[in-house]
C-alpha cells in the first residue's frame, strides 16, 4: 500500500517572481513555475471560431430498440442504462439496471453476450449500479454490494465486497487503478460539519490495494498518510456542485473546486504536480434566478416550510464553471459545463494534453458524453420520450 502525504491546500493565486522560471509564452497561454509545481494558464482558447472540434450530426452506431422496443438483441429495448464503455478494439459494453445485465457489442454494433442477471449468486448482480472496463478488459460490474470482476467473453471472474459486513456502511471507494486492482479509499463518513470558507470541506483520500475490504484497515490507510481534496459540502448549496477526482496516467488525480476555472493534478503520494488555469467569463447568478429558487424550494417537513436563500450562510457568486470531468486516450481533458435548467445539448471545454485551453465542444441534442476515444464520442442518447439508445459519433477535428 502506498503512504501519501498531505497535499497542499493554498490555492497560488500568483507566481513570486523569485521562486519562479521566466514564461515561456506571455500572450495568450503561460507555463510557468512555483517550487516544483507548473502552473499553465490560458488567457483565449487556441481554437478560432469554427476551427475547432465538432461532433458529426449523424451517430455512426445507434444501439437500441427505440419507442417500438423488441426482440433483436441488436437493438435492445433498454431499460435504464448504466455506463458506456469503449475496450481496446472498439466493443461497447454498457448496463442495463432494470434487468441488472451488461451488454457487449462489438466495434459495428452487433450483439455478442449478456451475462450477470438479477440474484445473489456468483456472478449475478444485487441492485446494479454500474460498469467499468478495465486494462486487458476485464470488465466489472459494480452493484450496491461489490465489484464483480468478469472477462471481456462475460465469464464471471471473482467477487470483490465494497460494503462492510458487519456494519453494511460502504468502504468508501472512489476510483481504481488501470488494471483496477488498486483503489482510492476514503474514509468519508467522519465528515459531519463543512470546514473553511465558501463551505468547503476536506476529504481523506489513500490508495490501497484490495485490503481495504476491512472497514479498519480504510482508517489505518486514511489517518496520518492522506491525500487532502477540498470540495463543497455534501449539503446542497444552490449554484454549487460536487466533482468527483478522476485518474489520470497512473496514479495522477485529476480534480477542482468547481467555482474556479482551475484543476490540480495530484500525484500518488499526494504532492501538486499542475495548476491548470483558463480565464473563461463566469456565468452570473441573475436576480429573477434567485427569486426563481426560492419560490420553488420546498422542506419535506410538516410544516412545509419553504428554504430561502437567506438560510446559507454562503452563496456563491456566479454559477460553476463545470460539474464533471473526463480524460480521453489521447491525454485531452474533458469539462462539462453544468446545463441551465430547460434542456440544452452537453457543452464540454477541452483542455489539451499539455494544459492549454482549446476551445468548447457541443454535444448532439439530446446525447450525454460518457468517453471520449478512437476518435469518437461515447454516451447514451434519448430522445423526446426519454427511451434511451447508446450511440457513437465520429468526433471531426478542424483547427
């Protein structure tokens, strides 16, 4: 199991001159350094307007049976589908949580296996969650109680308990390794109270190996050799969000504090590698906006009285200027702009593999981005009546 150590939690506003090598750029992207840390900040994205990354306006697959439904395996009638992932030669795999099954395709389409299936046996699934794929393709397919680790023919591996079982509490794991044998605990259920300004909480975060099944050896890897990540609040503050970190190459974290244009790369031992910065406009929080929350917030309470704004003692200033993250294969990262409230396509900021701010990329109506690779976007599309299918779209890059 590796140590970490606790990772800083100033935020660098400016690069002290002395500490720090001369730019190499100074117009519209900087890299510069602070004791170690490279700090890489956009002023414009680097894409020209309509020079940039575009998603083709028709999917190159579509998988699934439509508002008709049906019996071809091709096309199933999915239910409610969990993850979509891409395996090293182009196979779809994805979920379907209402018959806790996961699909396999291959690289046109075409069916090839289902296994898992509702039960409690070996490798069948108890109220399913998700899936994952896994370097070698090993797939896992988490439900509310384990990982179930399978091969890419759908042959049922081994089974890996998440909860504790005596207390039925989760172990806490948020992330795992490529070849998903290692993962990111945290022991997150001491947290009661927000800490700092903004409210902001900090939370412990350790790799481990698969020892972590045992609720005191996920204390034994938090206390005294953390990984500290600051994030809002689990309680809602309106105009926030939480984002969870993500795994970057190897160990590397990737994660940010949503109300800042900047991200952090973290390396296994908890040290700052990168600051990534981009000045995008923030989007105000408008007045009408404000009055719009209070009048349609409701406390589940007899009294049924209504939260107003003036209950949190902190409030944001603007909206988030993401809510998710994702990395491609090619070293991209992904961030998703939080949606206004009437449906909108996905809009994604890209930021290059070497920090830069390249531009935005709009999603077909109705699509939601879960991978990016093999020069295609990944995700699951519904339309006017919510009926999903999975699709693909070729991702055409200009600029």
């Amino acid at each position: 199991m590796t140590r970490l150590s606790p990772a800083a939690t100033v935020v660098l506003l400016a690069c002290l001159a002395a500490a720090c090598e001369a730019p190499r750029e100074v117009a519209d992207f900087v890299e510069t350094d602070s004791a170690g840390v490279a700090i890489l900040e956009s002023f414009v994205p680097a894409w020209e307007t309509d020079a940039g990354w575009t998603v083709a306006a028709e999917p190159e697959l579509a998988i699934g049976a439509g508002p008709a439904g049906g019996d071809d395996p091709n096309h199933p009638p999915w239910g409610r589908v969990r993850g979509v992932n891409v395996l090293s030669n182009g196979s779809l795999v994805a979920g379907d949580a209402s018959t806790s099954e996961v699909m396999v395709f291959d690289s046109t389409g075409r069916f090839m296996h289902r296994f898992g299936g509702e039960g409690e046996g070996p490798g069948e699934l108890e109220d399913f969650a998700t899936v994952f794929a896994c370097e070698g393709d090993t797939i896992i397919a988490a439900d509310a109680y384990a990982y179930n680790y399978f091969a890419a023919d759908g042959r049922f591996l081994r089974r890996l308990p998440t909860v504790d079982g005596r207390t039925g509490i989760p172990l806490g794991v948020f992330l795992r390794s490529g070849d998903c044998r290692r993962f990111l605990v945290t022991d997150r259920y001491r947290t009661t109270e927000p800490e700092g300004p903004e409210g902001l909480t900090s939370w412990d975060f350790a790799w481990t190996d698969e020892s972590f099944i045992g609720r005191d050896t996920v204390a034994r890897a938090i206390a005294g050799h953390e990984m500290r990540y600051a994030e809002i609040f689990i309680r809602a503050v309106p105009w926030t969000t939480r984002v969870q970190p993500i795994r970057l190459t190897g160990d590397d974290l990737l994660f940010g504090y949503s109300q800042r244009a900047e991200l952090r790369v973290v390396a296994a031992d908890g040290s700052l590698k990168r600051i990534l910065r981009w000045h995008a406009p923030p989007d105000p929080i408008t007045a009408e906006e404000r009055q719009e929350w209070n009048d349609q917030q409701e406390v589940g309470s007899e009294s049924g009285r209504r939260i107003q704004l003036s209950d949190f003692p902190w409030l944001p200033e603007h909206k988030p200027f993401f809510d998710r993250l994702l990395a491609d294969d090619e070293g991209n990262i992904w961030v998703r702009t939080p949606p206004p409230p009437d449906p909108a396509p996905e809009r994604w900021t890209v930021l290059g593999s070497e920090g830069r701010w390249l531009g935005a990329v709009l999603m077909p109506d109705g699509f939601g981005l879960n991978q990016v690779a093999r020069g295609r976007v990944y995700g699951i599309h519904r339309d006017e009546l919510g009926v999903p299918t999975v699709r693909a779209y070729r991702l055409e890059k200009g600029g």
